[in-house]
C-alpha cells in the first residue's frame, strides 16, 4: 500500500470493506491492499503471489532481527 500521503484509496472502498480489513487488523493480520489505479495492468495474481513470497522472507527477517 502506498503512503497514506501518495493515494486515498479509503475512498474507494465501501464502508463495508474498510471494517473488514480494520477487523483483520485488529485480529493480528498484515493487509496490504493496492487500488485498481495503483495496479494498473499488472496481473493481481501475480502480483499477490511476489507480495506473499516476499512478505514470508520479510517476516524472517524481521524475526530474526527483533530476536537479536
């Protein structure tokens, strides 16, 4: 997700979405969400398969890090 500053997507979304997500949030999840504009022609699937493999060495990292 861009900076809040770069983009308001919250516009974008229904009242409805934007509960779900804070819900997710408040239950421990990490949620990255990118807008239709923001992906332009990029393959959402492909994409969401680089951020998951990605995020999965970011959390080891991170771990690994905050471990130390």
């Amino acid at each position: 997700m861009s900076s809040p500053d770069a983009y308001d997507q919250s516009s974008l979304m229904s009242a409805t979405q934007k509960q779900a997500i804070a819900e997710l949030r408040d239950k421990g999840f990490a949620v990255v969400v990118f807008s239709p504009e923001e992906l332009g022609c990029v393959c959402r699937d492909r994409l969401e398969s680089r951020l998951v493999a990605d995020g999965n060495e970011h959390i080891e990292d991170i771990t690994e890090l905050e471990n130390n």
